[in-house]
C-alpha cells in the first residue's frame, strides 16, 4: 500500500494577476499574514504556492487546513485525521510529501558549490568523497546530501538547529544516514527533476513511484471557486 505522496508544482502557474489575487483572498488569515510579510515578489509567490499546493492536495483528501491543522509536540504540523505533511521549495519549485507517518522532504536547485561550504557541513568521509568530483558531478552530489540531511532533519522536527555535521550520509543506493555516529534505519526516496535535487526521508518505504504533479491553473481554480 503506497502511504507516501508527494505533489509539487512550479510558481508558473499562478503567476497570472488574476489567479494570484484569487488565490491570495482563499487563504486563511495567518497564511496571508505571512505570503504578505515577504519582501520580495518571488518569495510571496513561493509561499502563496505552498498554500495553494497545500490546500489542493487536503482539498482533494476532504480536509481543510485552517480547520483541522495541529502541532505536535516538536511544533511541527499534522492534521487532525493523523496524515502528516512536509512542505519544501526551491527555485520556482514547491513540494508537498503526505504520509500517515511522519516524513520529511527537501527539494534544492542545483548550483555551483565552493569547496569551503562542503568543509563547512559535511563530515571527513563525506568531503573525501565530494571534494575528488568534477564541478558538475560535485554539485549534483553535495544536493544529494544536503537533501537527505535536510529531509532527515525535517522528518525529526529538528530542522536546523541538529547540526548537519552531527549526521554522516552513507552515499549509494539506497542512501543511509548515521546520526551522532549510530546508523539511522530511515528510508529515502529521490526522485529524478531536471536542475533539481528532491529527496523524501520516512521510517517507512512505502513511497509513491513517481510525483503528483499540478500543472494546470484550473486545477487550483476549481479548489478555490
């Protein structure tokens, strides 16, 4: 039984005027607090959009966030039906992971790295590894790393306060994690994005074999009439 979903959708698609304001008035009052906070036009896109996925994907379950939204005691969301969500974006790109578990995602666009960043959060076997790569090979596996940390972290509620350095990514296939020395049994699921590195983290393998993706607006019109 598949237990893990995960949705994403670029920023593309709402940026027509229209759509966004539209958008914008569907959303509870602490969300809209919070897409208007942001500075800058892409960074209220961004969040805009992981309301809107957000929304669609429990709209499409029967669930409505501002109604049935809890914390748990790390502070990290769920709903009230015990279906757990984690929310990632990065570039024009939003994710959202489900799951009756807790899980974890990150998503990263892939950029050019400096060596002094890979010494800075990444651990001896990992700089040994990472640092004997060309550019193009370094990057796409220092974003596999960050990823699964990431995505681990989040999984735990910890964010970044755990230090990236306290874990040690196994790099293969499957991906295992070590965290303060002790091998996690945690399962990860990357999933294949051009110029993007996106990787799920759950105690369980029950993960969907490809992403849910939302590329019509009349897909959010339809949630939001």
């Amino acid at each position: 039984m598949i237990s893990i979903e995960t949705y994403i959708m670029d920023t593309e698609i709402i940026s027509d005027e229209r759509l966004y304001h539209r958008l914008l008035t569907n959303m509870p009052a602490y969300r809209q607090e919070k897409i208007r906070s942001y500075i800058f036009e892409k960074d209220r896109l961004l969040s805009l959009g992981a309301g809107a996925l957000l929304a669609y994907s429990l709209g499409s379950r029967g669930i409505s966030e501002h109604r049935d939204i809890q914390l748990g005691d790390n502070g990290k969301p769920y709903l009230s039906s015990r279906l757990h969500y984690n929310i990632s974006h990065s570039g024009s790109k939003i994710v959202c992971s489900f799951s009756e578990q807790e899980v974890g995602v990150d998503l990263e666009q892939i950029l050019p790295v400096d060596d002094s960043l890979i010494r800075q959060v990444c651990v001896a076997s990992e700089q040994a590894h990472l640092l004997q790569l060309e550019p193009e090979a370094q990057g796409r596996e220092f974003f596999v790393l960050w990823t699964a940390k990431e995505s681990y972290m989040k999984l735990r509620g910890t964010g970044l306060a755990l230090p990236p350095k306290q874990l040690e990514l196994i790099f293969g296939d499957p991906l295992r994690i070590r965290d303060a020395g002790t091998s996690s049994n945690v399962q990860f699921r990357r999933y294949p994005l051009e110029n993007y590195c996106l990787t799920v983290c759950s105690e369980h393998a029950d993960f969907a074999d490809s992403l849910i993706s939302i590329d019509n607006p009349d897909e959010l019109k339809a949630i939001f009439s």
